[in-house]
C-alpha cells in the first residue's frame, strides 16, 4: 500500500485557510499515488482555546464533509483530528434518568470545565481521530490521553480498539500525539490485530529527539510499520519541528519529513510484519502471566 503524511504548518484558529491547504497537500499525495493519507493533529484549527467552543464542530462536521467528498473523488483512506463537540440528549424517562445517574457517577469524562450543561443537555468536547475510506466515515477514536493544558477543554475518551477499513479489509491502530508517550496504547491495539499504528501528532520543541526515538520504538517494539505525522511551523504558544516518518514493520524510516511543509509518500508493505515476527518471535515470548 502507497501511503503519505502532510506535514503542514496549521494556522491557529483559521479554520478554512487550513482545510483548504490540507486538501491541496491531499491531492498532491493523491496524485502520486497514496491510497492513505494522514494529516496532523487537530488540523483544521490548531488548539484554537481563544475561539474553542466557538470552532468545535458537531458531527455530521462541515470539515468532515469536505474531507469525505476528497475522499471519495480520489478513492482514498483520510485520518487526522479534529475538535468535536458532543451533545448528549437527556433521557427524562424512569429507566433513562437511572441509567445516566448511574454512567455520570461512574464515568471519568464528567469532571471539569470542559463539560457543560445546556438545559436538559450535556456537551462534551473531544479531540476526535477520524478514519474516512472511499468517501465513507468507517471509524473515529476520541483521545484517551489529553496533555496538560488539554485536560481543561478537553473530555477523556474511554475506548481504545483498531479502527476496520471495510473496503481494504485491514485494521488500524490510531493513537494520537501524546499517547507515544504510554506504550501500553500501541501494545493494545497491536494485541487487537492492527496491521498498521497511526499517529497524528502537534509534537512540540524542543522534543525532536524524543519523538525520533519513540515513533521507532513504537514500530520496532510491536513489529507494526508506523505512519507518525506531526505538524510544523509556530503557534503561540509553540513552535513545531515537523519530522514526521513512515515506518516499516523492522523500525526502518522509509521516508522523513524533515523541519519544513511538505508531503512525504512511501510504499509500505503490509504483510512484511509477519516476516519479522517470525525473525524475532517477540510475541510468542511473552510472558502473559508475569505482566
């Protein structure tokens, strides 16, 4: 499979500017012929605080949409994030009201300003990972692991399963930024039968040497190649310092960014990670009932 990542600079907060850049970079991977194309962490609008409930979008998302009919034109696979604002519906009936009291007790998505109620309604915020094939919305994946700053806006998601591309019969692993920081995410979704990890990625300076050695260790640790796509340029309250990368299965950069825009496109061969499992039998080894 041909796949790409656009190392684009986001523009903070300038929502249409980036869409309409994104989707130019889009089609130049398109036209040298990705079948998957990655983009950054919250593309669109960059952690746009200063206008973040104003920006969020709900799905069906306007950015979506235009993503979608990209998607289906070119008879593609999309992913990246964005901010997604989710409203949920109060349930007024007997059996509804107790079922809720009994989710907003246990849930730890329910803590902070980044909730809010409207009335009968409760709204969420998420950075939300989407997987789009072939013009079709085929899976989404809400951050689990918010950095910092991100944990006042943003609602934790709760679920970490691979994402199934319907048309090319794969499944894929997607975590996003922060979360290369917890190998446990990656571990996981390669347990669940990913084929290949995604990470999008505002990867900040001055950790350039951290994110080289974790996009690797990620790849080489779970025998899984590994697309990492990380934005570049300034916002203002960071500087960026691109170097995203394609992975093969043995931890060998295929293709690397480097510090400025730019699309990167590499063919990956999928079936390769089983030729270095059974090289390097990590999986067999395991000791399940020491950890």
């Amino acid at each position: 499979m041909k796949v790409a990542c656009v190392q684009m600079d986001v523009q903070q907060c300038m929502k249409q500017k980036n869409l309409n850049k994104a989707l130019s970079m889009a089609a130049e991977a398109a036209e040298k012929g990705a079948e998957l194309i990655v983009l950054p962490e919250v593309f669109s609008t960059g952690f746009c605080y200063e206008n973040f409930y104003r920006i969020a979008e709900s799905l069906p998302s306007p950015t979506l949409e235009n993503l979608l009919c990209f998607s289906e034109t070119r008879d593609c696979i999309l992913m990246g994030s964005l901010i997604e604002k989710a409203v949920v519906v109060k349930d007024t009936s007997e059996k509804g009201i107790a079922e809720r009291d009994i989710a907003e007790k246990s849930s730890p998505e329910n803590t902070g300003s980044k909730d809010r109620k409207d009335g009968e309604n409760s709204t969420f915020y998420y950075n939300l990972g989407f997987c789009i094939e072939s013009g079709k919305l085929v899976g989404t994946y809400r951050k689990t692991h918010p950095f910092k700053s991100e944990n006042s806006y943003f609602s934790k998601g709760d679920s970490i399963e691979p994402i199934l591309l319907k048309k090319h019969k794969l499944k894929i692993g997607f975590e996003l930024c922060y979360e290369l920081r917890f190998p446990e995410v990656a571990r996981k979704l390669t347990l669940a039968g990913s084929d290949l990890l995604i990470t999008t990625a505002a990867f900040p300076n001055p950790r350039s040497d951290h994110w080289k050695t974790l996009i690797k260790a990620r790849a080489i640790e779970n025998q899984i190649p590994h697309i990492a796509c990380n934005r570049t340029g300034k916002a203002p309250d960071a500087s960026y310092f691109g170097g995203s990368a394609i992975i093969d299965a043995w931890g060998e950069v295929k293709a690397d960014a480097g510090h400025k825009e730019c699309v990167i496109v590499s063919k990956l061969d999928l079936n390769h990670k089983e030729e270095v499992r059974d090289s390097i039998p990590v999986f067999e080894d395991r000791r399940t009932e020491l950890y």
